[in-house]
C-alpha cells in the first residue's frame, strides 16, 4: 500500500493534546507497523521531531482564506 505522505510534505498535525492544529512538514516515513503508517514531523517552532500515525495527519490546502488549511485525506 503506497504511502499518503512524503517527505517533504506540509501537513497539519491534529491532536487533542495540543488543543490546535500544527503546522508541520514530513521529515521521514517509517516502515509500517500493524498496517498503520506512521511518519517523523517537525514543526518550524520546535526543537525536535514527533513521530505520529498517518491518521493524525491532513494534507494543507493552500487557498485564498488563510483560515482554512484542512483537507480530507
């Protein structure tokens, strides 16, 4: 199964810990583990990386209205 993101990528990284959406870019894809993909991402604003499950990520949309930047994977 190909993956939905690479590195590279701009993501928005949701995570009811956090309480709001980051912005964040893939660093690396890791190999899937109990058919979940899970990826390394870096916000700009901070000092390491996370690494996160494919179904935390939504792809940025780059559009007019700065306010919207969600997009169904």
């Amino acid at each position: 199964m190909p993956e939905v993101f690479a590195v590279g990528d701009t993501v928005v990284y949701n995570d009811s810990v956090i309480g709001r959406p980051v912005k964040c870019r893939i660093t690396k894809v890791m190999p899937r583990e109990h058919g979940a993909s899970f990826y390394h991402i870096r916000d700009v604003t901070e000092r390491h990386e996370r690494s996160v499950p494919g179904n935390t990520l939504a792809r940025r949309v780059p559009d007019a209205d700065s306010n919207s930047v969600f997009a169904a994977n």
